[in-house]
C-alpha cells in the first residue's frame, strides 16, 4: 500500500510499504477514505526528529471502513464507517474508567514513561504506524472506534479524530465563568476550531491571537475579536488585552500554539542546530535540556487575569524549561493541559455534526488533495502559504 513516511527533517515522502495484518485478535484493519494533517505533525517535521524512525508512516486524523477484523473486536464489524481518535486506548482499565484516555494503562509507552500510544506519534508513544495511508491497524479496535453513520461526506466526522474533541477540551477545561472573557492563542486547526467551541456554547467574549493574515480573517469572518501579533508583540500584548477587558485581563486563557511558537529566535536556533546532528546526540539534548519555544505559554501566563486559568492543548516537549514560577504564584494561576481525551467529548460533540453544521466543518478544511501529494502538503502547511490552514488527504 501507500503511505506517508518520516525521511528526516521537513523530509516525508509517499512510499509503497507492506499491507498491515491482524496481529493481535484485538486488531482490526481499515481502508482509509479521508485523513488530515496536524500541527501535531510539524513537530515531527521539524523538532522530533530525534524520536523519529527512517520510514515510520505518519498521521492520526483517518477515518475509513473496517476491513477485517480480529476474534475481539467486540460490535465491530467489517463495513462499518469509522473515525479513529489519535490514541489508542483499551476502553476497560482505571485510567480508561476515568475518560482519562490518553493515559490508558494497558497502552501507555512505559519505555519512554509516557501515556497511552499514539498513530503515527515517534518512538515517544510507542512507533505505531500511522494513518497517512491506504490502510491502517488499529490496535484495541474494541474502543479505538468511534463509529458514525453512513450517508454525511467524511468531512462531517473525519474531525472527530483529533480536531472537534481537541478544541472541546481545551475549552473544558479553560473553565470560563459565566459571561467570562477566553483569549485563545493561535488560530491554526486547533485555535480556530476552538473559538467556535467556545461561541457555540456562549462563552461571553472570545478574543484571538495569530499572526497570519488569512487565519485572522477566517476568525473574524466568524465574529471572533482577533489581534495581530505582528502589531502587538512581547509584553505589549498583554497590556493590550487588559486594555480590552476593563484593565484586569481575561477569565481565561487557551495556548493552541505548542512548541513551535514563533517568538524566541535564540530557542529557534538551538533547535535548528538540534535538527541538523545525528539523532543518538541530540535525543538526550531534546529530552533535558528542554529546547522548547515557550513565547506562546509565557504570554498566556501573562495576559490571563490573576486568579484565572490557563488551558494549555500545544503540544510542549523537553523537560528543564524554566517556568515563571513567581508569577504564576503570585497571579494564583491554574493550569490544566494534556493531550484531548477523545472519546470522553464524542457524544457531546456527534449530535452538531448530524444536525445542521453549527462549528462549520464542511468549510472547515481549506485543501482536499491526494495522498500522493503529502510532500507538499506538508510543506504548504508547514509555512501557511496558500490559505492552507487544515489539508484532509485523500487516499
Ligand atoms: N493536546 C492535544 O491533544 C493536541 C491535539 C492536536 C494538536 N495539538 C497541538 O495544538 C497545537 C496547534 O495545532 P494546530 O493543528 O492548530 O497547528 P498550527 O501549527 O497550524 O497552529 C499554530 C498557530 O499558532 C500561531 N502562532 C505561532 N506563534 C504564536 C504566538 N506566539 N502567539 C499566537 N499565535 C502563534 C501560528 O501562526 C499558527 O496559526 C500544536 O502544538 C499541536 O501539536 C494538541
Ligand atoms: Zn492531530
Ligand atoms: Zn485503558
């Protein structure tokens, strides 16, 4: 089959590699229809790389129709249409018990002391092949599922992966009071998606932040107040969000930036130079040294008002960075972060996709391209040229 590997930096190529099989009666394969591309996925393309394996098949946002199945799938079956969520989980275990999804214990990466296994996601979350291909095995296919009906074009669910829950929790769990002020930092997928999260459930005022024009205006055309970092960067940006709400500052703060945050070119160069050493020498920089880009989280801890909360769902890698513990303390600050626990938001969630669109995901995608075309999907993405704010590949 084909599919989307990992070659090296800002490197993936579309490559024929074996057909998946069922390895475990646990399994089941799918023939993907629909699968995206994530700002997960820059940090593979740029910054992981460490952690990547030469021909490692990316991607985490497939939806599809079961293939085949293994003897303990539970109620699936071949020819259902499913969406994947980007981890694997068992569904069954305490963390799974909690909807602590990510931190599944029958799949947590405990080589490298991380949660539950990821698609496509580095040695970190356990090197399971991706979904940037013609067919995907899915691992615990028993609760590794969401299925969703037949009929709708797959752009009605396909987000459902990742994206829709995503942008769910970091909502959730910004805790916006009543009539409260969110400012949401970054308007790529995540961002966006999360400014209509928040409107579509009435959260008083939603400001955002980005620096790309077209991402901006995408916002805005929906009613959300934007600012342009371009205009306001460092310590200005905050200020100017207290101007906004009464000198105080925001409820609530969302970080959907993560670690490749433009805003630190000293942070930038250490990782360019990271990119370019082989991966036995700069693994153990990247897990201590901590070379993270942390504009986007020191803004938020900025701007959010004291005694507020600051969600974060950027991805954050590295270990020693330093944080502004004397402010965060000081402002009594409460933090929340993690990667998106999906199926704990799929059923709030299923009932806007099926009625109506209120979160707009049918327009949601800017490209729709062939799997073929993933180098420069990735590439277009990676720079935000062209408008390109969410690609759905087409295997
Ligand atoms: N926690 C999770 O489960 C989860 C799931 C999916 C994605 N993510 C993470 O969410 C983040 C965003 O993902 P995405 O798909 O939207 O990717 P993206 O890279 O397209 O979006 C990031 C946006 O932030 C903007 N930006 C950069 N620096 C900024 C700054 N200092 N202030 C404000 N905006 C800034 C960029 O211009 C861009 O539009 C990534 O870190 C991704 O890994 C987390
Ligand atoms: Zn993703
Ligand atoms: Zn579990």
């Amino acid at each position: 089959m084909k599919a989307v590997t990992w070659q090296g930096r800002r490197d993936v190529r579309v490559e024929t590699v074996p057909d998946p099989t069922i390895q475990e009666p646990t399994d089941a394969i799918i023939r993907v229809t629909s699968t995206n591309i994530c700002g997960s996925d820059l940090h593979l393309y740029e910054t992981l790389g460490p952690f990547m394996g030469q021909g490692d098949v990316l991607g985490h946002e497939p939806m599809g129709v079961v293939e085949e199945v293994g003897s303990a799938v539970g109620d699936l079956k071949v020819g259902d249409r499913v969406v994947i969520p980007f981890q694997i989980s068992c569904g069954s275990c305490w963390m799974c018990d909690q909807q602590l999804y990510t931190q599944c214990e029958t799949t947590q990466v405990r080589e490298h002391g991380t949660g539950a296994a990821l698609f496509g996601f580095s040695k970190l979350y356990g090197e399971v092949p991706g979904g940037q291909a013609e067919y995907l095995r899915v691992p615990q296919a028993r609760f590794t599922h969401v299925k969703v009906p037949d009929g709708p074009p797959d752009e009605r669910f396909v987000y459902l992966s990742d994206v829709l829950p995503t942008a769910w929790q970091a909502v959730a769990y910004a805790s916006v009071p009543q009539g409260g002020t969110l400012v949401v930092l970054g308007l790529g997928p995540i961002g966006d998606m999360a400014t209509r999260v928040a409107a579509h459930q009435g959260v008083g005022r939603v400001i955002a932040v980005d620096l790309v024009p077209e991402r901006l205006e995408r916002a805005r055309a929906r009613g959300v107040e934007v600012i342009d970092l371009r205009e306001h960067d460092g310590a200005d940006l905050a200020e100017t969000i207290r101007g906004m709400t009464g000198g105080r500052g925001p409820d609530s703060v969302v970080d959907a930036v993560g670690m490749e945050a433009h805003g630190s070119p000293g942070a930038k160069l250490v990782q360019d130079v990271a990119g370019l050493l082989p991966s036995f020498l700069t693994r153990p920089l990247m897990e201590r040294a901590g070379l993270d880009r942390l504009h986007a989280l020191y803004s938020a801890i900025d701007i959010v008002r004291r005694g507020g909360t600051v969600s974060i769902i950027g991805v954050y890698g590295g270990m020693a960075d330093p944080m502004p513990m004397m402010t965060m303390f000081d402002k009594q600050i409460q933090l929340r972060m993690g990667q998106a626990n999906i199926k704990r938001w799929v059923p709030e969630i299923l009932p806007l996709l099926t009625d109506g669109d209120p979160l707009g995901v049918e327009q949601f995608a800017t490209h729709r391209l062939p799997l073929d075309q993933a180098p420069e999907a990735y590439a277009m993405f990676q720079k935000k040229e062209d408008g390109c704010v969410k690609v759905v590949l087409k295997p």
